[in-house]
C-alpha cells in the first residue's frame, strides 16, 4: 500500500468546507489536553468541535482524572474563534484489560497498541453515529510515536461501518508536535510521560532507571 500524505488530504477537506461556506460539526477524541492544543487551534475555524475524552487505557485512575481535568482546563483558557465543548466518559479500564490480556509483554508500538487506537475510535465512531456528526476523528497522530497511517486506516475502515465520514489527518505535520508543546508551555498544562496505559508506564520507568544507570556508570569511569 502507498503511504498516503494525509495532510495534503486534510488541507483539501478544509478548502471544499471553506468553499461551501458551512462549518460541520466535528467530534473529536482526544488523548489529553497537550496533544489536543495544536489541533484545536488549527481545527476550530472550520468545525464545531465537540473533544470525546475516551480513554479506558489510562492508568492510575488518578491519571485519568488528571488528564481529564487538564483537558477541561484548556477549552476554558484557548481564545479560538467557536466555542468547543468537552465530553468525558467514564473511567471504565475493562475494555481495555481484556483486549490486552495475555499481550502485556508486547513492545509498546506494535499490535496491542494498535488495537488500542481502534478500541478509543470505535467508541468515537459510534457516539459520531449516534450524536450526528458529521465528521469523527483522533488527535493521536499528533504524537511522533503514534502510527498515523494505522490510525488512518482505521478511521477509513469505522467510518464505513458507522456511516460517520472520517476526517484524515497527520497532525504532526506542519510542525503541529512543537507548536503543541509551545501552546502546552503558554497554558502551564501538565505534560504526562508516558502514553497512559500500565504497560507504557513500566517501559518509561525502565529507560528512566537505565538512563540512570548510564549516567552512573559515565560517572565512575571519569
């Protein structure tokens, strides 16, 4: 399959909208509040936007909670030119557990993640149905760890079974990563160091403990 520039396919939708002169409504599922800054402020012309904080990977609950209120926090502080509103739903890890169980030693990146991604955009497809949207989509491709042609796919795939149109996207591109660190820096938002789930949170303790390790040992041979 040829990889696809999914932001010159976005930049397309934003002109055909912007020529119709109408502003769909967009439901948008969102990881936390740094990684939806970028794409609020780039999205937020075009779209009503209503961000579906869905996240049954996160771990502790205390996590969850953190990153739910950070996410909150934001929407009140951006001056965007339309209002957005903000759906949490509830911390409920049972979706999640089950589908990674007996893959918990995977590396993360690979296959259990990528369920991971259908499993947060399935539920955004399906409240996309239900609430009538008129398009769906993820702010996940914003990270340089996470597969955008995965996540494309995927969104392609939902949008044909719930009869949502998908809104294709890299939002990386476009230096979208830095600026959203930028926007993170100017709102004093909480920037979590690891993905979410327990498992990403194991391996950003273990390169921090190795990194440590490292640094010692630099230190002895000096």
């Amino acid at each position: 399959m040829n990889k696809q520039n999914y932001q010159h396919i976005l930049e397309n939708t934003l002109k055909e909208i912007e020529k119709e002169g109408i502003r769909p409504s967009l439901l948008l599922h969102s990881c936390c509040g740094p990684c939806s800054s970028y794409v609020l402020e780039y999205l937020s012309a075009y779209f009503d936007i209503t961000l579906y904080y869905y996240n049954p990977n996160i771990y502790p609950a205390e996590e969850f909670t953190r990153r739910a209120a950070e996410q909150q926090h934001l929407i009140t502080q951006m001056d965007l030119p339309n209002t957005v509103s903000c759906m949490v739903a509830d911390y409920d890890p049972t979706p999640f557990l089950a589908m990674a169980k007996g893959r918990e030693h995977e590396k993360e990146g690979g296959s259990r993640c990528f369920d991971c991604y259908r499993l947060r955009l399935q539920k955004t497809a399906m409240e996309a149905a239900k609430g009538g949207y008129d398009y769906f989509t993820t702010t996940l491709s914003i990270s340089p760890h996470k597969n955008a042609q995965v996540l494309n796919d995927i969104g392609k795939s939902l949008s044909s079974e719930y009869d949502v149109a998908y809104l294709y996207s890299d939002f990386k591109k476009k230096n979208g990563y830095q600026r959203s660190c930028t926007l993170s820096k100017i709102y004093g938002l909480y920037r979590q160091d690891y993905c979410g789930c327990a498992f990403s949170k194991a391996e950003a303790l273990q390169r921090a403990t190795q990194s440590e390790e490292k640094k010692g040992l630099q230190c002895e041979t000096i």
